[in-house]
C-alpha cells in the first residue's frame, strides 16, 4: 500500500479506536450523561431527547434511556455537547426559599436567588447550569451546597457506611424549639425511635440522630445542636414533634466538610 495511503489508514484506525469506548467503559442514558457532563438537569436532558433534538454518535435519538458512553459524541441542535468546567458553591439559604428550580406555585426558589447573587459576583458572566445538593425545606435556613459534578454531589449524599470512619457526611443543624427538652428526650433521640408518617396510611419511619445536645437556653425557648447521618424528609422536626415540641428555627450549619461560617443570609461563596 502507498505510504500516503498507510498514512491515512492508520489516522482512520486511531479516529475509530477513540470512538470506541474503554474496555472497562458502562454505558448509561443518553439523557444522563448529558446531565453528568454539566450541560443541564436530568429531566431536562430527557426532554431534549424527547424532542427529538438529541444525536447519538450521528443519529437522533428519542429515547432518554438510550445507551451511551462518557466519550461519546453527543450533539444537541447540532451543537456538541462537551464537559463543562465543574463548579462548587455554597449559599446561607433564608427561610422562605424553596429548593427546586421552579416552583409550580410561584414561591420564590433557591434558584433564583443563586442567579441574583451570581450575577452580583461576576457581572456579565453567563450562569452556569448548577443545582442544589440535597434540599432545604422552605422554612429551613443555612448552609446549602451548589454544582454542576453530578459525581461530586452523589458521593456528598451518600450515606456513609461508618460514621465513625466517614465523619465527612454528617449533617449539623441548629434548632430552636419552644419549651425546654430534657436530657431524656436528647437521649430518644440518638437512640432512635418510630415517627408516624407524612401520608396518611404508610408505614411509620424509624429516625435517630447522631448526637443530640444543647447549645443554649431562653426563658421560653432552647438551641438544640444535631448532627444527622441521613437525609430523611422533614427528619428534626418530626421527630421533635413526635416529643412535644415546635421547631421555631432550623439553621444547617454544617454539611459533610463544609462549614456556614459567617457567610451572610441569602449571599453565595465559590468553594
């Protein structure tokens, strides 16, 4: 063969072996690796898809599902894809703010408020796709976690298999409640007890939390200090109410290794 003719041969080798994926490579959703690659939500993606405005090494796919690999080629309206640069922030959530990125009701979300003091940060710079890892309910305030690395943001909410060992992934939380708990009720609560459910006719969920102290006391009312290792809904103040009390305030002041610090309410910070 013509070595002008090798030469090309062996380039459209090279072009074919990089289209391939790895040996040890795991296809997954279309609509999820173009999630993973920062470009917009999961449910997003799977719209796009949907829409039909998704191609697939060359061919448009309708199937969110469709299998797909991280090196694969993936256009949408024709234009591709790529990894976007991963960013970290965290935010002092007020209360009042919801956790979702619309909210059907027209409640203000956290989402706009991360756009609000995003473009105070960084006037002109267009705001990248991000979401919120884990959720704060609307009358929660305190320290919440943003990115666009959907790998990061997993093993942040994963539940560590020894908290003793994995101390990283615990949750502390400020909580101001009406009356005084004594040392007994701390003492249910880090042993664990059942909380009747949300929805009437489930079962009623068993919730503990990792330690349960006091921080400070008032006339009328007391700060708790608790540490949680899961992310079950509306854990504290279920299981606060389930002993007679009301949660008047509920402040995340730590999550995994990230401290609220003085971080002002309602201001966001690069990590």
């Amino acid at each position: 063969m013509p070595r002008k003719h090798q030469g090309i041969s062996r380039q459209v080798n090279r072009e074919r072996d990089c289209a391939k994926p790895a040996p040890s490579a795991k296809a997954h959703g279309v609509a999820r690796v173009i999630s993973k690659r920062g470009f917009c939500s999961r449910s997003q993606a799977e719209n796009l898809v949907r829409e039909g405005r998704v191609s697939l090494r060359g061919k448009i796919v309708r199937d969110p599902d469709a299998p797909a690999f991280e090196n694969d080629k993936i256009l949408v309206d024709g234009k591709a894809v790529t990894a976007s640069n991963f960013v970290y922030f965290m935010m002092n959530k007020p209360r009042g703010y919801v956790t979702t990125a619309s909210d059907e009701k027209g409640r203000a979300t956290v989402m706009d408020l991360f756009r609000e003091q995003f473009c105070k940060m960084f006037p002109g710079k267009p705001v990248p796709h991000i979401s919120p890892v884990g959720r704060l309910d609307a009358a929660s305030e305190g320290l919440l976690l943003f990115t666009n690395d959907t790998k990061w943001a997993d093993v942040i909410l994963s539940k560590a298999k020894d908290p003793v060992k994995e101390p990283t992934h615990t949750k502390i939380y400020r909580v101001q409640v009406a009356g005084h708990p004594t040392a007994e009720d701390l003492r249910k609560m880090e042993e664990g007890f059942n909380v009747p459910p949300r929805v009437f006719g489930e079962p009623e969920e068993f919730m503990h939390a990792v330690r349960a102290t006091f921080h400070s006391e008032g006339e009328k009312n007391s700060w708790l200090e608790i540490t949680l290792d899961e992310g079950k809904n509306r854990e504290i103040r279920r299981m606060l109410a389930h002993l007679g009390y009301e949660v008047l305030r509920l402040v995340r002041i730590k999550f995994c290794n990230f401290e609220l610090g003085d971080l002002k309410q309602g201001e966001i910070k690069e990590i």
